[in-house]
C-alpha cells in the first residue's frame, strides 16, 4: 500500500498532534488509517517520542491497531529461530 503521507510528513504532524494533546495511543491508528504499516509506524512512534526501538514497538505492536498481525508475527518468528536453533545443533 502506497502511503498517503511520507515518513517526515507523518512524523511532524503526529508531533503536532502530541503537542495538541492527543493521546500516543490515538497515534498509532492514525497512522494505520494513513496507510502506513507496522514498521514505519514503529519508526515514526519512535521518532515522535524520541525513544528507542524497543519501547515504540511494544507501544505500536501491543495496540490493538496491529494486535493481531502482532500475535502472528511474534509466532512466526519464534518458529524460525526455532528452526535455526534446531539446525544449529
């Protein structure tokens, strides 16, 4: 999906909306319905609030915006070390 809206656009008017008073978890399905999937919406959470890697995306993927392809994700990447793990023995 094309997004509407370029990565920098996207960052400044969520920064904008931040020093507004909306809310990080209004965030995050505003950038879903902007089109931008999981990892650039991570990548913009993480620059909107200057914070790291880990903590926008535990704000981004525990949203119940992207729960579920979250959940799947998480379960997908679990087999594959699995897989390598069982590869490497």
């Amino acid at each position: 999906m094309k997004y509407m809206m370029e990565h920098k656009e996207a960052v400044v008017l969520c920064q904008k909306k931040v020093t507004d008073g909306e809310t990080v978890e209004n965030l995050v399905p505003f950038l879903k319905q902007q089109g931008f999937q999981i990892i650039p919406s991570i990548k913009v959470i993480r620059e909107v609030l200057n914070t790291d890697l880990g903590k926008a995306k535990r704000i981004v993927a525990g949203h119940n915006a992207w729960k579920n392809i979250a959940t799947q994700m998480d379960a997908v990447h679990k087999e594959i070390i699995d897989d390598l793990n069982k590869s490497w023995k």
